[in-house]
C-alpha cells in the first residue's frame, strides 16, 4: 500500500492532526522538522495554517509548495500520547 495523507486540520502553532489511507490517526509537531530555507515561511504561525491536503500528492503542502513525504509525516510521534 502507497501510503497517503486523508485529511489534515492545523491544530497548534506547529502542530498538525492527520489521518492516512491506513486508518492511522495522529497529532504530530512538526517544530523539529522546520529548518532551513525551504521551511523558513512555516515559523510564521499564520502562514502554518496554510496547510491543506494536495489530494494528488497525497501529503500536507503550504503556498510555497512545501510538503513533506506522507511517510516521514507517520513516522512522527503521536503528541496526543506524551504526558
């Protein structure tokens, strides 16, 4: 199974909820992740809640075509399990 993005909703400053074709559900922070030039506009909490779904890509992506691999976005930990 090619793995892909289902939905995605913007739920803290670097922080995303999404759902993946697998049935997997999760809250992830994506904070660690944003260095250097490409993800630079992401530190911007505004221009963060930009986020959608490409349906074609099967990933998040923001205006300025920044996206992560459906893969490296279900291998972060789910915040919704940290105490």
């Amino acid at each position: 199974m090619i793995l892909h993005v289902t939905s995605v909703a913007v739920t803290g400053p670097t922080h995303l909820t999404l759902t993946f074709n697998d049935g997997a559900r999760k809250r992830v922070d994506l904070g660690p992740l944003l260095y250097g030039p490409v993800f630079e506009p992401l530190h911007d909490i505004a221009f963060f809640a930009k986020a959608r779904l490409d349906p074609e890509l099967g990933t998040v992506v923001w205006p300025n075509e920044t996206d992560f691999a459906p893969e490296a976005l279900h291998a972060l930990a789910d915040t919704r399990e940290v105490a």
